[in-house]
C-alpha cells in the first residue's frame, strides 16, 4: 500500500522563500524611489507656493515693492526691501 504525503519539499519551500524575497526587494526600491519623487513634489509645491505668496503681497500692498525669491543652495526665502517674509529649508 502506498501512502500519499501531504506537504512540500524542501526545494519547493526554498524555491517559494526565494521568489517572495526578490519581490519584497523590489518592493522596497520601488518604494524609496516614490518616497524621493514626493519629497520632490512637496518642495516644489512649496516653492510655488512661496511665489504666489509674493505676488499676493506685491499685488495687496500696491507699493511697488519688488518681492524676491532667493533660491541659494537648499534655502528658499521671500523677502522685500531687506525683511524676509517667509523662509523654506
């Protein structure tokens, strides 16, 4: 009489471990990658709104006050005639 086994080998969980490892690397490539693109994305997005910010002041105050975005090495500022008005890093 010959009995069936129920289960799996070894190769066969070896060869499992080994496919759900490549696709959790993956994974997480892929995910640093997004993490970059959005960090990106929101500095933009707030230097964008940095020059809105600025052509409301110019547009409200009706001085005729220049407001200038500085963009020196990792620092964004807002500022008009020597007064900073808002500062992103």
């Amino acid at each position: 009489m010959i009995r069936k086994r129920s289960g799996f080998t070894l190769i066969e969980l070896v060869v499992v471990f080994a496919v759900v490892s490549v696709v959790t690397i993956i994974g997480v490539i892929d995910l640093s990658r997004l993490q970059r693109i959005f960090k990106l994305r929101s500095a933009a997005d707030e230097i964008k709104s940095h020059i809105q910010y600025g052509r409301e002041l110019a547009v409200a105050n009706k001085n005729g006050a220049a407001y200038n975005v500085n963009l020196s090495g990792s620092v964004v500022k807002l500022s008009a005639d020597g007064a900073e008005f808002s500062r992103y890093q």
